[in-house]
C-alpha cells in the first residue's frame, strides 16, 4: 500500500485498497442499479461506479467498508474518476491498517500534546493556565484526534491538534515581536478557540456535523464550557474568565462568519489573524502541490473560490 | 409635579423637577466655563445650559443630582432646549419623589412577575419549566427593574418584564393559530431571550453597558447561564438545554445583528418575529404620539432611519 | 386514489393515477430520445423517465396529461425518483377525479370568501370599505382559486385566499394587543396586498408568470389597480387611497423585494410581518412534516436555504 | 442686480437684494435669539446670521421674503458665509423682479414645450403617440415649471422639463447609432420617467415632498397615471401601456434606488443609462464651474461622493 | 457553407464544416469512452459526443481541428446538441476557408484602422495624440485582431477594434451635446481603455487569459504601458500622461470591478457610461435576436442575469 | 521642551513651543474674526482659538509656523482643547529645534536602511533583488523620509521605512515557520508594496495627497514603476517582474480596498496579512497606551470604529 491514489497517472492500471467514504445509489439508462463510491486513502478521495449492482453488494458496499479494488484512473471532465476491474470486501488475509486510509498530521497525538502542555505549563497567570489546562485535561482524547473542521483546512486525524500547535509557534513569533501582546492570554485563546469542535463534529473519521453542533456550534459550546470550568475551578466572575470567552467568542472576526462578538482586546484580534494564516497556508500548500510551476490551481471554495498561480521562479 | 416636560409648548414658561442624567463641561466663545446638562422626567429628556459656570456650580450639578429649575422652552434647529432662568439642588422641603423622574412599564413589577410566573407555571415539560424558572428566581430582582435596553425600546424601568409580558401575549395568540408550535418551548424562549441583560446591562437608570456586557454580549451571557444552570439542576446534555440555547443564541435573527447561529427550530423563527414586532410597535407607538395626523415623525434611527406618517383617519 | 406518492416508502410498488405537470426530452447514450415527465398528485411532484421513446408516445405525453403508472420508488442521490414499469394515458373508464390531482387550501372557496367578506364588511371607514369591496367583487373568480405563489409557500389551489384569511386572523389578534393600530387599514392592507397575483400569474394550476406579471409585478399592479378603483368610486385623491396604496407598494419591506418604498405607515409595518409570518409558518410546517423528530429537512431556499432542525420534545 | 452672489470674492462687500428660503431660530451664548436665514438668488445659497433678534423681526423674516441686504463675504470653515451689516425687506419702490432669485433653464417654458411636442408628434406609433401626448397636456403647467428634484440635479425652475429635452436628444443621438431601438417607446419613456414628479413635489419654488410624493414616490405616481390614462383612452390592456409603465416603473435600474422591477427590456435599459448621463453632466458641470484648473471640486453627494479634479490641460 | 448552424430547426439533417473548439473526454455507462467536442461556426457554438471512441479518433479530434459532420440538431433540456452521424477530418479538397468558423466584426480591418486614425489625427493636443498613436502602432496587429472579450460582449475576430470604432461615434455624439467634455481625452481614453487586452488575453481565436492577463489585468497592464511610452517619448511626468492613465484605471467604474480608482474626471466618468452602454447594447441585440417578439431571451448572465423582453410593436 | 502636550492634565497651566500644523477662520457671534489653529508636537495635535483676530495675527500664524504658547488645558465634550493666554512666533533666540515637533520612527533613518538593505543583499535572485535595490536605491531619501500614510497608521516621520522593517521581520518569522514560502518574493513585496507613497503623497510633515497619488493611488503607482525600472535593468516580460507587479497590486486584498486583482500567489496572500496584522498592531498599541487597564479606548476609525478594552490582567 505505498503508492497512493493522487500519485497515479491518468490511464494507469493498480491493485490497492480504500476505506469507503460514502455510496450512493442510482438507476442508469439501462433501469439497472448501480452504486456511485466514493474511496479514500491517505491521499485523497476518488469516486467509483459499481454498475448492475445486485441487492448483495449493496448490502456490503456500504461507508466504512474497507475494499480491495483493481482499476484504472480516468479523467473525467477535468476531474479524476477510477474505472473499476474488480471490487470486493477485504479478509483478515489481506491484513491491512485501517489507519493507512486516514490523511493525519505530520507530528503523533504524543508530540502535539507535549508541544501544547508545553505552552500551558509555562502560564504564568495562575487562572488562565488552571483554566486551560482543565479544558484540555477533560477533552483531552478528542482533541488530539479530531479534525479541525469537516473540509477546507486540517480535515485529518489530529488536524485540530496540529493546527493549534502551529498557530502557537506563529503566536509565539509574533508576541516576540510586539512585546505589548500578553502571552498568557494570546496562548490559552490559541488553545482554547477551537475547542467546542469536539462537541461540533462527530469524530475523528467520516466527520459530520452533531445536532449540538448545528444548533449552538463550537463558539458558542466553548464559551458555555469555559463558563462551566470557571465555576468548577471557583473563579467564576473573574476577568481572565470574561477575557478568555470574549477571545473564543470573537475569534471568526466578523458577525458574517458567526461571532457573536468583534474583537475588543488587542489578543483577540491577533488570534483572529493568526487562525486565518495558518488555515489559509494549509489549503494554499495543499492546493499548489498538486499542480505544476506556471500553471493555476483548481478554485479554492474556502478562499473565495480564488484559483492560485505557482511562479516558476 | 403634574404637568412634564413633553407637554409643554415652545415658549412656555414653567418652574418644576428634574434628574440630571449627564453632565458635560464646555469653554464659550467669552472664554468661560459652561455646563451642558441634560434633564430628565418621566416624559423625556431635555438640555439646558449653565453659562458662566463657577466651581461650586461643577461640584454640584453632577449625574444622579435632582434639581429645580424654573425656564423656558425654546427651539433650537428643530431640537426642544430648555433655557434656564433659575437652577438650584432639592432639598428635603422640596419634597421630590424619586420615582418621579424615571419612565416605568404601565405594569408594576408585581403584576409583571404574576404574568411571567403564569406562564412558566403552565408549562408541561419539566425540564423547561424548572430551567426557565430557576433563572427567573436566580434573577428575579434585577429581571424585574431593568430596562430592555439603553435606547430604542422599552428603555423604562421595567421595559425588559414588559416586554417579555408583551411577547408571551403575542406569542400565546400566535400559537393558538398555529397549533404546531410547541408552547413550552416558545414561552421559554420568550421568557429567557433577554435575560442576559441583567449582566449586560449597569443597571435600571442611568444604564450603560458593562465590561461583560461589552465584551460577551447578553446573547452569549444567557447561553452560559443556561449552561451553568442544566448543570445545577442535573439535566446537561438533555435537548430541552440545546434548544432553549439555540433559541436564545438565534434571537436576532441575523449574523449581523449579532446571532452566532440563525434560527434553525421553528419555535426560534417565531420568538425572532415576535421579538421584533413587540419592539417596533413599542417605538413606533412612541414616535407616533409626537406629532399630529397628517404629520411625520422624526426620523426613528433603530427603525432604518424612517419617518413614519400618522395619517388623517 | 387514497393514498399519495409522498406516502410511499422507497422500494415500494405502487399502482396509481398522476398529473403530467411538464416533459422534456432528451437524447441517452444510446443514441434514443427519452422523455423526463414531472407527475403530480396532491401531495407533491415525482420524475419518471420513458425511455426510447416513440414519436407517437411524444404526442400524447404532454403537460395536462392524466396518465396512470405502475412503478416503484426509488431514491437517486438523495431525490426521488419513480422507476416506470408501465404507463398509459387514463380513459373515461378510468373515472378519475381531475381535482384529486391539485393540492388545494384546507378551506373551501366557499368558506374563504365568507371569512373574507365579514372582515370586510365589518369595516367602519365607508371609502375603505368600498375600494376593498370593489377590486375583491371584481377579480372574485381569481381571487379565490389562484395559489398565492408559483413555488415557496401556498402554491396550491386557492392558496391566495387561504394566505389573506390566515393572515387576517392574525391580524386580528395583533390588533387586539395593540389598540392603536387601525384595523381598517391593516385588514383592507391584507385584503389587497396580493390581489395583483390574479394578473401577475397565469392561472390555479401550471402557473407561470404572465408577460404583464414579469414586467410591471404584482406590487404595481395592484397599485394601479386601486387608483382606476378609485376614479371608478369617485374617490380618487382621498387620503385612504393613497394610504391603502402606499401598504400595497411596500408589503414586501424592502427595496431588494421589490418594495418601491418602504413601509412609513404603522400598519404598513405590521402588514409586512404578518405577510411572512403566515408564509414562514406555511414553509416550515410543510417542510417539517416530512422529517422525523431528531432530524433536519431539507434545505428550504425561500427561508436562506436554512434545513431546519425538528426537535424530539 | 446684476452681480450675484457665487461672483464675489471672499472679503468683498455688497448691497443686493434675496429671496429667503428657509429660517431657522436659536439661543446664542449671551442668551439673546438669532436667526439663521438661507439666502438665495439665481448663482446659489448662502447662510446669514440676524443676532439679538426682535420678536418683530422674527415676524418678517420668514420662508418667502424678499430682502435687500448689505454684507460681506467670510468663509468660515471652507463654507461661504454672509456677514449681514443691514437687511430690510424690500418695499414697492426697490422693484425687484421675483424671477431674479431663481435659477431656471437655459431654455424658456416655449422652447421646451415645443422641443418636446415635436418628439411627440413624429411618434409612429398611434397609441404610444396618444398616451405621451395626453399626459403631458394634462399636466402642462406644471410640466414646464417644475425642478426635476429637490437637490443634486436640475434643482431649478423648468429643471424637469430641461431634463426631458436634453435627454430626447441623447436619445435621439444614441438611438441613431443602435438602429434596433425603438424611437417611439424610448422617446415616450424619456418624456414620462419623471412626470410623477408634479405631484411628488410641492412646487417650483421652496420645492419639498407632498405627502403622495413621500408615501408613493414619483416612479408609482406615474405608472398609476399610466394606468389610469390608458382607460380613459380606450386602450387598456395594449402590450403599449405595459411596455411604459415598465419603462417608467425600471428606470431607477436598481431595486434599491426604488425601482420595483428592473429594466427588462432594451429601451428601459437604454433610458436608464440616458437618465443617469444627463444627471450625472449636469451634476459635474456645475461642482466642477466653480474651481480652477489643477483643483478638486467639493465632494458631490450623489456622485458617491467623490471630489473631481479639473485637469489644467 | 451558406447555412450556419443556428440558421437550422431542431430535427433538421445537414452536412457541413465546423471548427472544434474544445475536446473532453468521458466514460459512459457502457464502460467505454467518448468524446464531447464543442464545434464552432460563425453562427455560434454547438456540442457533439462521439461515443466508444478509439485511441486513434482521440488524437485526431483535437481543439483547433477541422472536421466534416453529418447530423441532426436536437433539443437536450432546452439546450441544441448536434447528434452525429459521421464525422471526419477535413483534407485539402473540402477547400474549406478558416474565416468561415469564426465571428468577425461588421466592418474589416481595414475599416476599423482608418476610422480609429482618424480619430487620433484630428487630436488638437500633442501629447495626447502622440501617446495614443505610439501605443497603437506599437500594438497595430493585435489590437486590429483581438476580441474585446473571451465571452460576453464583442466576443469575435476584431471585436476590440470594433468596439472602440462604436464607442467613439458615440463619444462624439454625447461630446456634441455636452460641449464641456475635452474630446482628446474621452477619444484617447476610449482607444487606450481596453488596449492591455492584447497582452491579457491569448490571441484571436479560442482565447484564453494568459498568465500576465490573470495576474496583472488588462487595467494595470495598459496603465503600465502607458507609463513607457510616456519615458520613450519624453512626457514623462506630463499632466496629459496622468489623466489617461487615470481614465484607463477607472474605466470600470468600480471597485469590486477592477477599477483601483473611482472616475475623478468628468471625462473618465463619461467613458465608463460610453463603454457600457456599446457592451450592452451588444449583448442585448444579440440575445434579442435569438427570440421572437412576445418572448423572453434566455437569462444573460452579464446583465445581471436578467431575461430580457422583445415587445410585439 | 521635555513635556508634551498629551503629558498634561485637564485643568494644568503650561507655557511650550508647538509646530502649526493647519489653520481656520471663523465668524464668532460677536461679529469678529477668530481662528482655529492645530497645534502639534511629538505627542499629538490639540486645537486652540485665538479670538478677535487682527489682519497681521491672521498673516502670521499660518500652517508650517512656529509658536510659543502660554495656556491651559481644557476637556471640551470629552475632547482635549487649549485654552491660550499667551501666543507668539518663536524667534531665534528661543533655540528651537524644528525636529522636536514631529513624531518620527524608534529607529533612525540610518537603522532603517541598514535594515532593509541587508534583506535585499541576501536576495538570491537576481533579477528581483536588481529591482528592488534599483527602486529603493531610486527614491531612498523619500523612502526613508516620509510617513506610512497621512493617518489611521505609522502617520510619523520615516513612518514608511519602520513599517517596512516591522513587516520584513514578521515576513522572515512566518517564512521560517512555513517554509514553502518563497522569501525573495515576499521580502521584495515587503519592501516595494508601498513604495508608491512616496509619489502619492506630499512629503513627511503636513502630508496631503498629490494630485498624482488622487488620480492613481500609490498601488499603481509602484506597479507603473516596476515596469519602468524592468525596462530599464533590461528584464522587461520576465516572470519575476510580473510577480512582483502583482503583489503590491493585490496587497490590499480586496476590491473595495482598492486592490485590481485579488491575491493569486502565496507570497501575496502572506504580505495582505503582514501588513494588515503590522498596521493594526501599531493602531492598538497607540490607542491602548491612552487608557488605563479597565478601560475601553476611543473608537478607532480605521478599525472599524472599534472600542478597544484594556484588560486588568
């Protein structure tokens, strides 16, 4: 299983395996069935067409399903499609990973939660870093496995971890630079922002969004968790409590993207801008690697549907 | 103290009471100091000038002081003025009642709180009922006195128990003509909307906002209450707390007026609705009262700066 | 006819009478045509496809067809779809009930004009009650049968008059809450405000929009329409007149709906929240009846394209 | 009275006679009224002071006097401002021609009417020849009078009229270059588009908003006129009545400028750019007479607000 | 080749010629591939699929081809697809003339020069007419060439060229009228305003938007020329050079459409109208021309995806 | 000189020199002249009358003059204003020195250059780091002179060069966090993206906008440049030129900012949020210095009109 699906060329043949994502039914010209899959590895997905599809496989071909197929990589009106040979449900035989088919972070759920306990550590703010460390403490499986969203930036296994260890370096470099910045409060909103996505998404792997999430969504759970802490903690009404909801609060940085609040304190407007950059340098590097110097990307829905040129320099 | 200062005309001559709301200090084209100060009665407010103005003068005309005054009523540029002929601090023979100078709901605060108990009384689902009125009694004394907000509508003292007492009325009609909406749900909704504006708010006069109420916003401080209170009450993570947060959170019914999620139950579509119909009937009601059929009123700015016509029927 | 293609489950087989609501044709990858018929009953609309088909099969399907069908559900990526087994134009033999076709009010047209007419008669200003009596008399046909909208809300037979008498009701509560508002107005505001659709669109059912209905919109021509009244009733240049028609230009609220002005009449600003609480309340019930509790519905475009959540209390 | 007032240098002084258009009154810091009187004469406006004012004096100086003043010009803030030594009204013997205060088109009543009347003459088409002709005889008066707004273009005596005329021989340039323009429909939609101004404005002089003009607006008045003369003449019904109303009802072009259609066909959206072009030239013409090459006009309002530079070429 | 493709009805047979625009490839149900190939002749663009093609007919059925067909138009959902029945490569002795594929402007090459020299000859400022000559010779043969788009409007052979032609007798016709406009700048303006198109866009036909067209766009592009030429002919600096490169800058009118200023010269804000106006008036024929009087165009996204009205008079 | 203008209490007596920074005439309501002056030392600007003005005092204190003042400070409707006792023109025995008047940067000019100049010579491309070295080289005592912009940010002497030098260390700590980064191409865009300020405006102290920057804004300005500067070190057409062209083309990210083009290349997006996130900080830090922990700032513009908290933390 080394080669993965977006490092075959159109027309090539392979034999591999994929975790099933998704399936669809649908009836073709011919009024038979057939089955619209989508697989996926590490790398990526691809849909596949099961044609003629008898009530059998319908009822093994199902999301979750892990397959071993045999085909050939078609484009399809500029989009890659794979023509299947063959298809079918693996055994114990084959002995795959079911870890091989989920993309995850370049760094293990131990580094990112030693590069995270690192920052908490050293708080010096005796609440705030109670206060955060409680919240990571209680959530702590699901936040280092989580994504950091369903699509568009970090939708990996520990994406959600991996993108608040990156924004605290990129935090850390900036509060060097303008000594004005209160470190403690600039990290635990870093640490905290996103927190309310492990009550907003479902889990780790084929991530949907839960019925708390679609109603409340994460803002809001988080700043309802921190008020929750600080009453457990017994520092309920205190500043670094207001401080820390209004960060998670206003952290989307404008009413149109569902904070409730604008930024008010220089930190959080820092925080604001430092989500955005490493979101956004996540999907510009996904998105450019996958095309060559002097040629466009494919439109990047979550960067206002913008396609980016790769100079040849 | 009968007759108030929104009854009188141009050009008429009165001696009576005041509240003096704020106070600003100004240098005169003589070089002198003056004040700029603005009274206020149960009928409205009104700036009066001090010239000439001595430091004794500065100590003691200040916010929260009650004065006599005997003026006049002048027009300036289309605004009331009042120009003072005599100003001095009650005294004890003045006799003055508090109460006097602040605009208050039509209903007292105990046939408020018999409306609101009624319908929190009447409610099915238990979780709802005790959640709704564990909040009530948690706040009960400030729910009561507060306004519903610093301008705009219902800024009397009372105006939030007022408004929530209008809205239960609306909703109770629309819900009999709507047999799908879930009552329990809307009533609770109506009843808790607001309620984070006793954090957000200083208090029933003079009301400004708080640094909390800056920084959270009511709308987010009524989700955490709600959060903490499930906890208290050992119903966290029941539906009842999702959707009466959701309620809540969707009230304004827009990103831009501050909802970090829109209305997604129908019970939040209905509560946004008749939130903003008990609203603009409370301004325009009091827009309209100042002028004469065949006239417009002045423009009303929180209602997109229109001037409404009251016509000759 | 009892039971209705929404009510079946997919995969079930069914034999049934439908509606031909539209055809297009298409050519398959078999290099014959096919046609794509959209059937109606009363609980909503399916596609079929009939596959090569024949020249003369083209000339008998067609819209305002009847046509009885042997077929079965099937879901095709998330939508409906009905898998054809047979199909043959009905026969008098067939005894088919042309109405059963049509989603209509659950009032009676009887019933709507009544309810219609007491309001209007109860009216104390005589030129208001004469204008409202004049254009309901003269356009009375239409007025009962038209749907009140091609699509979004009360797109069924009478479903205009069914949206005025609900809309009434509310109103009526409204304005018993609110004693200044002027029920003459309001209830003529709601008489009127739609009545331009009878022009505006094409007829009870397959309704399209008319050329003068694309070009000058219902809100215009309901406009003229009270001033040609107005002549008639020798009226022309009362205020109740232009008060009446300055409700009917700015039902809709804003400039992007298509209101020429805004509403600047207290009853205007009502007429324009009754107008979408009735619709709203239409749009969500129906789309609300069609999940279970716990789920979300479809995407419903007329209200932002939110999915609603349907709550398991 | 030959020199006005937008002729005098800053510090010149002068003795001329005005038309006063508007008074306001005010309390100055040594306690004595003054009024603020707006000046006008055919070049402009212009702002003077009466100090320590007379209840006399308030008697005569009001909205619709004619005064003869001595002055000086100041600038106060980069506003012109008069500085009044004497001002009395004028009497018999000063023979002061009424006319002289006003600014009118370049072109007398005669002259327009018959540039007008001869477009309408040479219409082709018989119907849309009777429906202009009709509508402008009823209101020829007012017509030839009236200003084509309250401010920002064509503010002057005739304005409406000089508008019409300037814009026909656009039309009639443009119409010949694109020979798929319907002369008779734009010519009859330049003629009418604003014709529901003479009932939306109170009058050539001092002009402000009839209570129809603010509750209705000129682009309904005109269609319900339309409307209304399409009965009278027998023609009702005809695509030639819809065609203009549509005209007329579009040619704001947006919806939030207050069309409640957009144009929808070729010579609506003709007319609009024609409409905008000549408002737009008489807007810049005027901001941009009054600096000197390698200047920045004042900012234009309704030019989005943009200063214009007058280039030294 | 006399009759074009949408001279044809659907269901009609025909031989003829067609370039092929664009070529991709699929696989259909039956597990094989095909082709959809977009053919052009001047008439417009049509789709074709060839199905189970060979790897052979995949080389030869390439953009830029000749081809001979043998089909029949049909109608797919209201779209025209051409169905073949043979297809083949051109050879020497079909003698087809390439011109015959493509749209080209009314008036040659020829024609266009000598119409736009005239202009630039009869400039009375030097600069201004030596700027404008350099830039065009510099640029002679593509400018003659290009279209003015790669959709929309004047989509053809010659289409900027062609329209500029339209543009300045339409400049000279409003220049006649408004005697205040300078006419070596609106002319120059109006023929440098698009001239960056020859480096932003790929050539004549089947054109693209190159690398310097997405990144820089023809508005900076012509600015940036502008400011060459001005050093190579020693007016660098120069009042004249500044204000067409601001014409040239502000020629969209807008921001949100590429315009980094706002027009500030009254001969900038005419050219904006100038190029709108002969855009739309294009694209409107051309749409009009499609339907029969009583009918409606299909929605034409650049206007605002309106779906114009061709009046029956 | 030690203390500055913004060091003083309201109510405190002090005698200082200021810099005149702009001057108005007013009208007082005794009939005579008076003026407005700004006065401005390194701490900020404050507003001072001077009343019953002589024709040589208006001669005298004009904008650029130096004064000796005795005066007061004042709260004027919660804005800081000075009342004067005493003012004169500084003569030479007042020895004072005119730098003392105006904020500047941390760093010297000196530094500044010695800062940026090391990130050009560690360019490894050639061709952009010829170009950034040839512009910089070109302008380098405007460069190093002038302010960021006339207001809102970096509004000080050498203002431009210190956000530079800010942003060049903010660009080196992100690029060295994300290494895909290209650090040529951002640094070059760093140093060049407001590089056209030195034409846009008019120069380091009392700074207006040219008429060259009015009419093409600094964004277009450096991109006109940049292509100069290509021709002239003979790299005209090469990517690297196009590059950087279109990154300060974009770098205000958005259309209504005044960017053509969005960003389209990784470098680009970076550099919008470098010198969003640089811009900010200094408006912050300003705006907080004035308040004390617990209290809100004065709104600040260029924030959109945020009121920022200071926390107690």
């Amino acid at each position: 299983m080394s080669k993965k699906v977006y490092e075959y060329e159109v027309g090539e043949k392979f034999i591999t395996f994929f975790y099933v994502k998704s399936v669809t039914k649908g009836v073709a010209s011919n009024q038979k069935s057939f089955l619209t899959i989508t697989l996926q590895d590490q790398s990526g997905e691809i849909d596949a067409k099961i044609w003629d599809v008898t009530a059998e496989q319908e009822e093994i071909y199902k999301e979750g399903a892990v397959v071993k197929v045999e085909g050939e990589l078609h484009d399809y009106r500029g989009r890659l499609q794979l023509k299947l040979k063959q298809i079918r449900i693996v055994t114990e035989n084959d002995e795959v990973n079911f870890d091989d088919f989920f993309a995850r972070a370049p760094l293990s759920k131990e580094e990112l939660f030693e590069s995270i306990t690192k920052y908490i550590n050293n708080m010096k703010n005796e609440k705030i870093r109670k206060l955060t460390d409680f919240l990571v403490s209680k959530h702590q499986k699901e936040y280092l496995e989580y994504p950091a969203a369903t699509k568009n930036h970090h939708e990996f296994v520990s994406g959600l971890a991996y993108h608040v260890h990156c924004m605290l370096r990129l935090g850390e470099s900036i509060a060097n630079l303008y000594p004005s910045i209160n470190k403690d409060v600039l990290y635990a909103g870093i640490i905290l922002h996103d927190l309310g996505k492990v009550t907003e998404l479902s889990g780790p792997v084929s991530t949907k969004y839960t019925v708390e999430g679609n109603l409340l969504g994460h803002i809001s759970l988080i700043a309802i968790e921190i008020g929750n802490a600080a009453i457990e903690l017994g520092i309920e009404g205190e500043e670094e409590v207001t401080v820390l909801q209004h960060l998670v609060l206003s952290h989307h940085g404008k009413y149109e993207y569902g904070s409730p609040k604008l930024p008010l304190i220089k930190e959080a407007e820092i925080l604001h801008y430092i989500d955005n950059i490493d979101a956004k340098m996540n999907m510009l590097d996904r998105a450019l690697e996958r095309v060559e110097p002097g040629e466009f990307t494919e439109r990047v829905f979550a960067l206002e549907n913008r396609s980016f040129y790769k100079p040849k320099l």
